[in-house]
C-alpha cells in the first residue's frame, strides 16, 4: 500500500496514524468537513487502511444528546453531583472523547468551599473525536451516554482501572 502523497495532509502526532486524503466515497460529510480516507502506518511503514466517512451530527443536536445523557444519570445520584459543569467542546488535542478536571468528591475535605470562590469541576465532551468512532448517529448517542458516566465516575472518585473492571473503558 503507497502513503497518499498529493492530497494526503498529517492528522496526527502519533507515529501510529499519519495520513488522510479526501475519498468522497458516500457523500456524508465528516467532522472535518471532507470525507477521509485513512492510512494506518508506524512510522513511514503503511500497515493498512481503511475507508470510513465520519458521522457529523450538529453541535445543537450533539448538545441534546449530551442533555439526555446527563438526564438518563439515576435521580439518586445525579442529587450527590456538586458544582459541575458540563461543556462540549469541537476538537481535543489528545484524542481524548472527554475530559474530567476537578477535585473528585472522595478528595474533597471540610474545607472545600468555604472562603474563596471555588471554581466548579468541568467535564469536557469532544464533539469531533466522538463523531469519528461513530458508524451512525445511534453509535453517537451510545458513545456519548458511555462518555457521559466515565466522566461523571471521575468526578465520584472512579478511576479508570476500576472503570474499565466495570466495562466503562
């Protein structure tokens, strides 16, 4: 298999995944704006490729999905939630689908909270990144709803090693 060369452009820093090119093979549009064509390769080695349009669905509608996510958490432990914020953001620099950073509850000491204002926690959804795993728009709302309790955990003190026993790798 030959590395594109004329219409190929570096999609990441990963020495793993190196290469896209415009294929346009379905007609949907990805989350880049084009449809992609995408090389596997270590290195400068290709190792094999694959053809897949990325689903895009709308920041609005990803937005809702991300809504019902947070809706569908148990009534009991949505309650124990405290000073979170939820933001959905386009792209990721790590390749990441989501992104918790806070000081977990199980961290939190009777201190927390008093005096200075404390800023809230912050789960970051990654729009683009959930996009491209999806197949279609019900992997999508899948995807979300995992991302949704992976970070949520973290903000409960799951790690992600517990996470992963648990099957929410």
């Amino acid at each position: 298999m030959d590395v594109p060369s004329t219409a190929s452009r570096r999609i990441s820093t990963s020495p793993d995944i190196l290469w896209t090119a415009l294929c346009g093979p379905c007609g949907k549009t990805c989350a880049d704006g084009d449809n992609l064509w995408t090389a596997v390769a270590v290195g400068r080695r290709p190792v094999g490729r694959y053809s897949r349009c990325v689903v895009d669905v709308s920041r609005a509608r990803f937005e809702e999905l991300v809504a019902d996510a947070l809706d569908s958490i148990p009534e009991e432990l949505a309650e124990l939630v405290d000073n979170v914020v939820v933001v959905v953001e386009e792209g990721t620099p790590e390749g990441d689908l989501g992104l918790y950073e806070g000081i977990p509850l199980t961290e939190r000491d009777g201190w927390y909270g008093t005096g200075d204002l404390v800023m809230p926690d912050r789960v970051t959804l990654y729009r683009k990144a959930l996009c491209a795993i999806a197949e279609d728009e019900d992997d999508i709302v899948r995807e979300v709803g995992i991302t949704v309790v992976h970070e949520i955990a973290h903000h409960f003190g799951i790690g992600d090693d517990r996470l992963e026993e648990l099957g929410w790798d």
